[in-house]
C-alpha cells in the first residue's frame, strides 16, 4: 500500500514474511551446490597445439602467428576508425563555424581550440571572458542583451551597450527572461518602460529539455504555464526572421548578459534541445559556443560579463559569479537582504521579525535544521542559502521602473537606428499573447525589492587587474563553498532530473557527523528517523 505525501511505495514487511523468503533463498542455493556438486568440476580443455611430428610446423606457427598479427591490427585501425569519426561528429555539433564564409573571428577561435584550453589554466579567466565576449560582439549582425525580468535595470551594462553602438551597423534587442518569477502588472510596466529605447522580447526560457540530439516531447495536455513549454519564442523567432529578411542575407544572433540570467537556456529553447551548458551554478559558460538555428540564421553564446569592482555591494553580491570571483556569503547575503522589503522576507521564508540579518540568519537557520557541531546554528549556512536561492530561478521578486530616466549613451538617432528594420507592431502582439500566456505570481506573494541601478562591467583586459596567491587561495575556497550550496539548490534547469525535496536539502546541509551515523544505521532505524524527521520539519510553507 502506498503511503500518503511519498513516491514510492514503502518496503517495510512484516518479520514473518522477511524470515520465510530468507528461507527459501537459503534453500534454492542449497540445491545449487548439491546439483552442482553431483556433476562435478569439470576442467576446461588446454589447447594441445601443433604436435611435433606434424609435417611444416614452424610454418604452420609462423603462419598462426601472423595471422594473429593481423586480427590485431585490423582491431586496433577500427578503433581508431571509430575515435575519429566520434571527433568528427563532435566537432560537426559543437563547431559548425568551418562551413560559414563571414566568421573570420570564429574560425579562428575553433581552429585553435586546444590551444586556447591549454592557456586557460594559466591565464587569468576574467581576461579569458572579455576576449570571448568581444569576439561574439564583432561576430554578431544582432546582439540580444538577455536580462532578468526580477531586476532588468541591474542587469544592463553601459560599458557593453556602448561598445554596441560603437561598433557600427549592430541591432541590440532586450530580452526580459524569468518573466514567470514577477507579477504581471510588473512585466507590463517594465515593458512599456524598456520598449521606449529598444526593441523588447517577452520570454521564458524552457527548463525540462532533453540531452543533444533527443527532441522535446511536449503533452497535449499540459498547462501553457508548466516549465516545459517555452513561452515567447515565436515573437523572438518572427523577430529574427524579419530582420534577416530585411538585412538580405544570413545573420549571426549574439547573446550576451550578466550570469545567471539565462543565456544559454534561450538557446535551448529556441534549438528545443539541451545543446548548451546550463545550471544553478554562476559562470558555466566560458567560451563561445556557435549553434546554427536554421540555414539564414546562427546564434552564438557567450561567457557572462565582468563586473566591476567600483560596484555597489548588492550588485557585487548578485552579479559576481563565484567561480571567478572572491565573494563572501555572509556580506553578499546581508546587502541582499538589506535592499529586500523585510516584511516580505519574513512571510515569504516563515522566520519571526529581525532585527539584523545576524538574527534573520539564526532563524532561518533553526527553521531549515543547518546546525554545526554542538547544535549551534549554522549563520554561515543560511546566509548561503539565501544567497544562492535568490541568485537561482525559482525565488520572485520585483523591482519597479523608475518614473522618467534615459542612458546617455542612448539619443533619438541612436534609438530610431536600433528599432529600424524590425516589426515593432508584430513584436508588440506577440508580448501581449506571452505576458497572457505566462502565469506569474501574484504582487502580495511576491518580494519587493530596491534596485541599484545600472551595473558597471569591465570589456578591456588592461582594466583587470593581476591576482594576488592569497586572492587565488581564497577564490578555490569560497568557489568550493558555493558549489556545495548550488548543488543542493539544484533545481529543474537541468532538465533531466528530477527536483530536490527540502527534507534532502536540509540533510545535505547537516554536519557530517550526523551524516555519518545515518549511513551506519540499520535500515529500520533509518525508516524511524525519516520519520521523525518529517514530524519535526514543515517544509511545505518555506517553497513556491
């Protein structure tokens, strides 16, 4: 009988019932030895080999010894047959730059491939961004700037726009990803605030795609809001055709963006199989990836921005990505929550009022069970924990549009020049039917939070500065840190697993020694545990 609130079925048994198929295994083997035993060992046949009295023998064996020569050879060129139309195939999916005449930039990017791996590990990786994101830059006839709908003005760069405008005949179109985490009065008031400046795309990217070279399966059944289907991608894919119709021959689509905001899953999603590097972690994608949609038009993905130093300490904390970067969880997680409406905060993660993010941080501790040796409570833990949800894609938030602002970097003859060339009537119905499509969640239920603004980044390599061996010591350490929270935030991005279950995370964040006297427990125990675990722990009012 299958238990309430669980996925499988329980494997509990009564004793009876446990002891009589021992019994039977015990005597089906007693019967296999006894069988066994009456038809005895029987040795396998040495090969006798050519007899001495044979006619010819050293040609016989010199012949069986080359043809032995042969078989092998012949094993040894088909595997190396295989190797290399494996290679082949791999470079066909990952590098279908060598059949583009246009793409100089590109051809040389993926024609020194190993090379480029090969310094990685000796240059400093920020450097390694900035040259891959300028190289997408000058590859692209149209950039798409991806943002994140929860905080779209933190996440444009001026440093990128600008070097966009400069860079002659380039289109920058916005594309407000996540659209499903804000309420809907929101999406719209951004919108209609963004699309004053630039051409603006409604979208949420598909989160349940299958591996390369499996397509997507989507039910009849399903709901249009479910994290399968992928909502505006007609209105981008019109969007692109338009424009590439106008332009006269085939275009390179670049997408660019801070990380985590969903680069390489709109690529996903308009390939509608998971052919680019996605997670929960920040900073996946390292170099440029190049995906042909169809034959008139090819996308190109890109590593994330750097951000500056010069940054206040709330974009710092949500745009920096750990791997690259030296952040710590407790002042990162303490601007966030210092910038988030603490009212909100309090109903939306179940935690009594605080005073300081100190005591938030106890309390969110006590409430998802992260306690160190001794059963003090882990601060460090939970200030992670909220780092990383609220850096994810599953926490909602908002941020509201300022009444009347316009970059400098942005006239009338710049904005006219950016919006020529495509349907803005068309793109306008298609944010319409999207933003109908999508069901958000509702304002009071949702967090408000207070933007910095615009985020500086860094695009020339001169303006990084050199590592210091305490500055790398410490990066290993903290990147190690936040790629243990990341996994246990691990969330349907993946797209072929299945989601976390709170009660899994909150084991995961336990000490080791507790982990260590479960997996030496016997199973019965284990299954009382489980239970009074579920007893103790009311997860159900801390998730969305």
């Amino acid at each position: 009988m299958k238990r309430p609130k669980l996925k499988k079925a329980s494997k509990r048994m009564t004793c009876h019932k446990r002891y009589k198929i021992q019994k039977k295994v015990r005597e089906h083997h007693r019967k296999l030895r006894k069988e066994a035993k009456k038809r005895g060992r029987k040795k396998p046949r040495k090969d006798p080999g050519v007899p001495n009295s044979a006619p010819f023998k050293e040609a016989l064996l010199r012949e069986a010894e080359l043809r032995k020569q042969r078989l092998e050879e012949l094993k040894q060129q088909q595997k190396l047959d295989r190797q290399k139309e494996q290679d082949k195939k791999r470079r066909l999916g990952t590098d279908p730059v060598v059949e583009l005449c246009n793409m100089e930039p590109v051809k040389e990017e993926f024609g020194q491939c190993k090379a480029k791996k090969a310094k990685s590990s000796k240059q400093n990786p920020k450097r390694l961004y900035c040259q891959e994101l300028k190289k997408v830059i000058e590859a692209s006839d149209v950039v798409l700037e991806v943002l994140d709908a929860r905080d779209p003005l933190g996440c444009r760069c001026p440093q990128v726009e600008e070097a966009i405008v400069k860079g002659g005949q380039k289109k920058l179109v916005l594309v407000l990803n996540k659209s499903d985490l804000v309420p809907k009065e929101n999406l719209e008031n951004w919108l209609s605030y963004l699309t004053k400046e630039l051409p603006t795309v409604v979208f949420k990217a598909s989160t349940n795609l299958k591996d390369k070279g499996k397509r997507i399966k989507v039910k009849k059944k399903a709901a249009p809001f479910k994290s399968e289907v992928c909502v505006g991608k007609e209105g981008l894919w019109k969007l692109l055709e338009g424009f590439q119709e106008t332009y006269g021959k085939a275009i390179h689509v670049g997408v660019i963006g801070f990380p985590n905001v969903g680069k390489s899953s709109i690529i996903n999603s308009l390939k509608q199989e998971r052919i680019c590097n996605v997670g929960v972690s920040m900073g996946l994608t390292r170099y440029m990836q190049v995906v042909p949609l169809d034959k008139q038009i090819t996308i190109i993905d890109s590593p994330s921005f750097i951000v500056s130093p010069l940054n206040s300490a709330i974009a710092l904390a949500l745009r920096s990505p750990a791997s690259i970067e030296v952040v710590k969880p407790m002042e990162a997680a303490s601007a966030i929550l210092s910038h988030a409406d603490a009212r909100q905060v309090v109903l939306k993660f179940t935690v009594p009022d605080f005073k300081n993010s100190l005591e938030f941080f106890t309390s969110l501790a006590q409430r998802r069970g992260l306690h160190q040796k001794g059963g003090s409570p882990n601060v460090e833990g939970a200030a992670k924990l909220l780092w990383s949800e609220w850096t994810g894609a599953s926490l909602g938030y908002f941020c509201h549009p300022p009444t009347s602002w316009t970059p400098p970097h942005f006239n009338e003859s710049i904005v006219t020049d950016m919006k020529w060339g495509f349907n803005l009537e068309e793109l306008e119905k298609n944010n319409a039917h999207s933003i109908q499509a999508i069901r958000g969640p509702r304002l009071a239920s949702s967090i408000l939070f207070q933007s910095s603004g615009l985020t500086n980044g860094v695009i020339e390599e001169k303006d990084i500065p050199e590592e210091l061996p305490k500055q790398k010591e410490w990066k290993q350490e903290e990147r190690g840190d936040y790629e243990d929270v990341n996994t246990d935030q691990e969330c349907v991005d993946e797209g072929d697993g299945s989601d976390m279950s709170p009660e899994e995370e909150a084991c995961e964040a336990l000490p080791e020694d507790c982990q260590s006297d479960k997996q030496s427990a016997p199973s019965f125990i284990l299954d009382k545990m489980t239970e009074e675990e579920d007893d103790a722990y009311d997860f159900s009012t801390d998730y969305v």
